[in-house]
C-alpha cells in the first residue's frame, strides 16, 4: 500500500467515525464501478441518502487542501456513479419517504496531533 493510498484509507476510517457520531449509518463503502467509485453512501438521521467524497491530506501544512481536490471533472464523474447507485433496487428500498439522495464532501486534514475535519453538504 502507497503512503497515499494508506493516508485516503485512513481518512475513510475517520470519516466513518465522524458522520456515525453525527448520527448517520454507513450503509457501504468504496463502491466500484466503471465510471468511478464512492467513498460511503450512509443515511442522514432524516432518512436522506447521502453519498460522502471523502478528500483527505496530511501534514502540517499541506500543499494543496482537501477541498481543492474536488474538481469539476471528479464532481462530474461522481454524480454519474452515485446515478447509477440511487437507481439500484437494493438502494431504492433503503429510500425512506422519497427523501431523496445528496452527494457532500467530508476535507480531513491530518497531522500528527490532529484530524480536523469539514462537512460540505449537498455539492452537487
């Protein structure tokens, strides 16, 4: 495993940490396809289905930020296999009430001490 590898992995973990005691289940991660992946689909505690990128750096000052990781393009990419997801059959009886789906974006900066982390809902 690739220290980048290792340090998205890492982040993934705490994410999961972070959105559980934000009250929401994990319902998958890392799902693949083709088009792309997705970190964590969860519910939100209203029930809303919530597709999680996950951008994760480390260091104490980090050359690029974790929020700059998510472009246009990856944005993009994401909704494509996040569409294709929300439309699977084992995903649509998880959907409570039509509460719909969302895509966020959880920034984890990592250094030796801390984990801060950012939630941005609804970005695309």
């Amino acid at each position: 495993m690739t220290h980048q590898s290792a340090i998205g992995k890492l982040g993934e973990d705490l994410a999961c940490r972070f959105i559980r005691q934000k009250g929401y289940r994990v319902i998958e991660r890392n799902y693949r396809r083709p088009m792309g992946e997705i970190d964590i689909a969860s519910l939100a505690p209203d029930g809303t289905l919530v597709i999680f990128e996950v951008k994760t750096v480390s260091g104490p000052d980090p050359r690029i930020t974790a929020e700059d990781q998510m472009t246009a393009a990856k944005l993009k990419k994401l909704k494509r296999v996040a569409e294709v997801y929300v439309a699977a059959p084992q995903t649509q009886r998880l959907i409570k009430d039509d509460r719909g789906w969302r895509i966020d974006l959880l920034s984890l900066t990592i250094d030796d001490k801390n984990c801060v982390v950012k939630h941005y809902e609804n970005i695309g």
